[in-house]
C-alpha cells in the first residue's frame, strides 16, 4: 500500500514537471530550454509547431439519430463541414477502418468553411479542435518524457510484446490516455485524427472519454491518399505508464496496450453506406467524345483512322478522324484537341433532345477505347 502511494505521489510530481515544461516551451519560457537559444521569446516550440502545422488529417464526426452524420474534414490548411451517410446513427470505435475512406468518397458533398486557423469561434467545431490539438502537446510531452523512456525500457525487459519488431512505431502497440471526459466533445461520436511529421505519423483518436495514439512510421506515405485508420476497440495486455492526480488537468492514467492481431479480432458487422450525390450534369451543356478502335475500311487495310461520335451540346456528330494507330490514358490532353480539328469530316447524325438516339447508332454497338 505504500508503495502504491509512493508511485502515485511519484506520478503526480513527474506530470507537473512535464507539463509545465511544456506549458515553458509553447510561452518561450528560456529558462525551460536554455539550448534553444535560436527561439525568438513568445514562439512555440518546434515540436509544437510540427505536430499542429504538419500535414493533418481531422475527422469530426457529431452524433445523429438518423446514418446523416454532421462532420468536420481538415485536409491540411483547409477545412470542409457538412453532411453524409456514414451507414449507421452511432459510430463506434471500431467503425473506423470503414467510416474514414466513407466519408473521403463524399468529400464532395462538403463545403469549404475556411482555413483551419481561422475557424469562427462561434463555430460547433472550434473548441473541441483546439482542445484536441491541446491534447496534442500534452501527449507529445509526455511520450517524450524521459520518465515515461525509462518505464517504457523497463516494460521492454518485462515484456517481450512492447518492443516486437518497432513497437510502438509499427502501430502493434497503441496508448491509451483517459480522461475525466470534456463538455466540447458532448454531442461528437468519434474525432480522429493523422499528422505527418518528421518521418512518423501520429495518429490520435478521441473516443468516449480515451484519447487513443498510435505512432507509425511514415516514409512512404502519400499523405494526401493515406486514409487508413487502425481498428483499437480490442487489445490484449497492457502495462501501466502513469496515473494522475485527481483534477490533474482532467486526465487519469496512461497506458500502453498490445494491439489485437487481425486475425484475432472479433468482426464488427458490416456498414451499408448510402453515397450522397448530386446530379451535375443537368441540361446544362456538354461535350462528349466517343472513340473506337481503328477499324479496316474497304480498300484501305492499313488506315489509321476512328469512327467517332462527337457531342456538341444538344446536337450528335459522326464520322472518321486519324488519331493514331494507339490510344492510351494519358494521350488525351492531346487527342481531343486533335478531333476538334477534325471536326469538319464529321457530320450530323442525330439530336439528344429527350435523349433519343436511333437505336440502330453503330456506336452504341462497337467496341469503344474511350470516353471523354
């Protein structure tokens, strides 16, 4: 028992020492970090400003009693909100793998709201984002804490799982950070979150009162592409890194968990997503260029030449055009601009009015290497 208190009293008197270092560090506190001569007074740190100004993925999710959920999607300097189908009324921690790339292929039904620095204070997403970048120093401090290395070496004496091929940087491991719970994140099923900095990705999860944090190394990552989010509503054992004080800036403990192999984990059921979309072709104008494949023609088996059928608007043309003997992807920056000015071999063959076409059209019948 009094050991119990010992390490307790211990705890509380490290998080202080760490916290206010870090509290030093973002005020340009120099007599925190004398080594720093080159930081003007008053700047942030540089691991400040890196985990807040490197490139961020942030995902608000508000809850709902319908599968419409409100978000909020911060995709580097720029910030877009509105409304899409994420399959179910509640979201749950191990929705995550799924929920993420849903709400990327809507990201076309958000709107821009504006620069992440600039987000209205009146805004329903400004304080729970700052009180989640809030978390962010304090879990950078703390990880970097030279207390929390030295439980960390000795949980990796004890425990063969701590440093399995990286640990911590392989996203095997994960911490959790509980917390009293905050006001800001009433009403918000799940925030995720992925930062790209200096090699790792961090990766930060806030959910019913736990912030979860991964680290992983990022060489190789197109950030812009990377929607991957890890399934840790399960794991396996876990080693004890810190307790709080109560009332000690809302937090409770800190606590390294081996994640759930794949393989091992329960299966949550499968969400059905239903893409909100928006008609954007109308009545309005429009170009559209069929091309098929080069096909012999009655005394010329070596042409070079398409059938192609050319919509201009409402009005349909057709005809032959040289476009090459080979078309691929990446020639179409050239191509259409080459059938334009062929135009004058095709001719009218028919209107869209109504969208009729003749149902004998040769084009709706052969074989097309591309649409364009």
């Amino acid at each position: 028992m009094e050991n119990k208190r010992e390490t307790e009293h211990e705890d509380e008197a490290e998080s202080k020492m760490v916290v206010y270092a870090a509290e030093a560090k973002r005020g340009g506190d120099s007599d925190a970090d004398d080594d720093d001569d080159d930081a003007a007074p008053g700047a942030p740190s540089p691991d400040i400003i890196a985990l807040r100004e490197g490139y961020n993925q942030t995902y608000v999710i508000q809850s709902s009693s319908t599968h419409l959920h409100e978000v909020l999607f911060r995709c580097g300097n720029w910030c877009y909100t509105g409304k899409v189908d994420l399959g179910d009324s509640e979201i749950t921690l191990s929705d995550l793998p799924l929920v993420i790339p849903a709400l990327q292929k809507q990201q076309g039904s958000l709107q821009f709201l504006c620069e992440w620095k600039q987000i209205p204070s009146t805004s329903p997403y400004a304080v729970p984002l700052e009180t989640l970048y809030d978390a962010f120093d304090f879990i950078g401090a703390e990880l970097g804490s030279k207390s929390i290395e030295k439980k960390l070496m000795k949980a990796v004496q004890e425990n063969a799982w701590v440093d399995d091929e990286g640990g911590a940087t392989d996203g095997k491991n994960f911490f959790e950070l509980e917390t009293g719970g905050f006001d800001c994140f009433d009403g918000i099923d799940l925030v995720a979150s992925k930062t790209f900095v200096r090699g790792l990705v961090l990766l930060v999860i806030y959910y019913r009162r736990s912030f979860y944090v991964v680290l992983q190394e990022g060489d190789g990552e197109q950030p812009l592409l990377d929607v991957r989010f890890p399934d840790l509503s399960q794991h396996l054992q876990g080693v004890h890194l810190r307790h709080y004080a109560e009332n000690f800036m809302n937090m409770k403990k800190l606590v390294l968990w081996q994640a759930m192999p794949v393989e091992l984990a329960a299966k949550s059921p499968s969400k059905s997503f239903q893409m909100q979309v928006k008609d954007v072709a109308g009545a309005g104008y429009n170009q559209t260029f069929l091309i098929q494949r080069t096909q012999p023609l009655e005394g010329h088996p070596e042409s070079k030449l398409r059938e192609v059928l050319f919509r201009f608007g409402s009005w349909c043309y057709n005809g032959h055009v040289d476009l090459g003997p080979k078309l691929e992807l990446s020639d179409i920056p050239v191509v259409i601009p080459m059938l334009r000015r062929q135009q004058s071999a095709l001719v009218l063959s028919f209107t869209q009015y109504c969208g009729i076409y003749p149902v004998k059209s040769n084009v709706s019948r052969r074989r097309i290497d591309a649409i364009g």
